[in-house]
C-alpha cells in the first residue's frame, strides 16, 4: 500500500508542475502588468527570467510538498506507520 501511494504520487506531481506554471504566468502578469518573460524570447534580460523562473519553482516546490504530506498522511492512517524518516519537528 506504501509504495502505491508513493508511486500515485506522480500524476498529481505532473498536475502540480502544470498548475504552478499557470498560476505564476498569472501571478506574474497581476504583478507586472506584462506577460511572464519566456526563454524562446529573443529579446528578454535575464534578470525577468530568473524572476520567472523562481516564482514558479517555489509554487511548483509547495505543490509538491503539499501533495507528498498529504499522501503520507493518509499512508500512515491507513497502514498505521509513518512512511520517512521519524523525529521531533520544529
């Protein structure tokens, strides 16, 4: 049951990766009053880039997060141990 809720896991990672790419296009146009910058662009600075680039990995980073609690969450409710490492949390 462990490895298949691990293994689920992925679709929902794909759909994470996908919804964090359109919620930082729309994110960044609210915020900048212009389209994200894109790296098929040929006239675009790199610092819009990085900008970019960082909003969407930490949405993507707390999809993911989100995503792999919660499925461990539900592995150790139903299986009764927790899957990972164990210890104090700060």
């Amino acid at each position: 049951m462990m490895t298949f809720l691990l293994k689920a896991e992925l679709p929902f990672l794909v759909v994470a990766g996908i919804v964090g790419q359109k919620v930082a296009a729309k994110l960044w146009s609210q915020l900048f009053n212009s389209e994200a910058p894109d790296t098929a662009q040929e006239n675009v600075r790199l610092a819009p880039l990085i900008g970019a680039a960082v909003l969407e990995g930490t949405l993507y980073k707390l999809a993911r997060m989100a995503i792999d609690r919660s499925l461990r969450v539900a592995a150790a409710k139903s299986e009764g141990t927790w899957i990972g490492k164990t210890g104090q949390g700060e």
